[in-house]
C-alpha cells in the first residue's frame, strides 16, 4: 500500500468501545486456537481479552466520535458500539466459560441489540455472527437461557432463503447474494460462513430451520 498507515488510540478520555470490544473478540477467540498447543500463550491472551473488554465496557462510546476526521466517512462507526460489546461478551463467555459473561449477556441482550433485525454481518455489524455464536451454546451445549438467539439466528436465516416467508434478499441472475454495492464479496463470504457454521450446529443439535410454511435444512444451508 503507497498510502500513509498512521496510528491513532483510544483510552478513557477518548473511547473506542467497539474497538475494544472487537480486539477483546479476537484475543478471546485466538486463545482457543492456541489452548492445546500453546497453553500458556492462550492464557496470556484471554487474560488481556478479559481486562480489553473491562475496558470497553467501562469506558463506551464510538471511536468515530473522536477520531471522527480521520475515520470518517469510509469507517465511522454506523452501528454504533452496542453490536461489538455482545460479539465480546459471547466469545470471552465461550472462552472463559465464566458465568459472570453468560449473565453479562442475559442482563445486556436486549439493550445491546440481540433482537435488531438487522441481517448484515460485516467489518461495522457484529449482530449477526454473536448470534450464530451464542445459538451454538443453546443448540449444542444445552444452554437453555439462551434459547432466544436461536430464534434470532433463524430470522437471519429467513431473511435470506429463497422463497422463504419473510426473505429480503437480493440476488444476481447467477445466484450470487447482493447486500451492498460496494465491496459485496466481503458479506458474501461473511454470510456463506455463517450460513456454514450454523448448519454444523442444527446438525449437531438435529435441528431445523422454520420460515413460516418453509423448513430449512441444514442441507440447504450448506447448499
């Protein structure tokens, strides 16, 4: 890249909730991938992910507020910082397995927008893929307060099939889902994802999506 890199931070005067919360996913989730090989480097990075997402929660506000002249209008923050505190909480409560992130969530869900109907999943949307996230604890792990995501993984899934009752989606004459003008791969392979991870999880849990008088397999899903 020939344009310049510079480095801007956040901190308590000038927060960057979804910044925070976003780096407290990705460290979260990275301590799972290193949990076998690399036991102690895992620790080391759910601990930061842990004292991350303090920050973050402790300290709200959108990171565009005040670094607005330089990351706007291409990266403000449009979703607002709500979306990003719930992916946190979902990947350090399966992280940690901590009940003080399952109740985080219980108590938070609804305020920091669980049950939006908002269906893209993206760099500036974390709604959806915290969702998908948290459905697996109810589907596979039995987690039974949070049969809800469940239900909001499912309008997801509705909002998408084909002929299903309430879908909204746009696709091409080939078939290739259309979410936004620009840079629409980027959600069509964000989407196809998580249509993927779901399927594995309705499988595991021999279940099925309803879409009115339409049943979605995972099958279909993975097709």
């Amino acid at each position: 890249m020939d344009t310049p890199r510079s480095v801007f931070k956040i901190d308590a005067n000038a927060p960057g909730s979804e910044v925070a919360a976003e780096t407290a996913a990705a460290l979260a989730a990275a301590s799972l991938v290193f949990r076998r090989t690399d036991p102690t480097y895992s620790k080391i990075l759910v601990r930061r992910a842990i004292r991350v997402f303090q920050f973050a929660d402790q300290h709200r506000g959108p990171y565009s507020n005040v670094l607005k002249p330089f990351v706007c209008p291409f990266y403000c923050d449009y979703s607002g910082y709500q979306d990003e505190l719930l992916w946190g909480a979902a990947w350090l409560h399966k992280a940690t397995k901590n009940p003080m992130y399952l109740n985080y969530i219980q108590v938070n869900g609804q305020i920091l927008g669980a049950a939006e109907f908002d269906n893209t999943f993206g760099w500036d949307n974390k709604h959806v893929g915290a969702r998908i996230l948290l459905s697996k604890e109810f589907l596979v792990q039995r987690v039974r307060s949070l049969h809800d995501y469940k239900g909001h993984s499912d309008n997801f899934v509705c909002s998408l099939i084909p002929g299903a009752g309430s879908s909204s989606a746009q696709y091409t004459p080939g078939g290739l889902l259309f979410k936004m003008s620009d840079s629409n791969m980027q959600y069509v392979t964000s989407t196809s994802f998580l249509l993927v991870a779901y399927a594995k999880y309705l499988t595991k849990s021999h279940s099925v999506v309803r879409c009115g008088g339409t049943t979605v397999t995972p099958k279909r899903l993975r097709t």
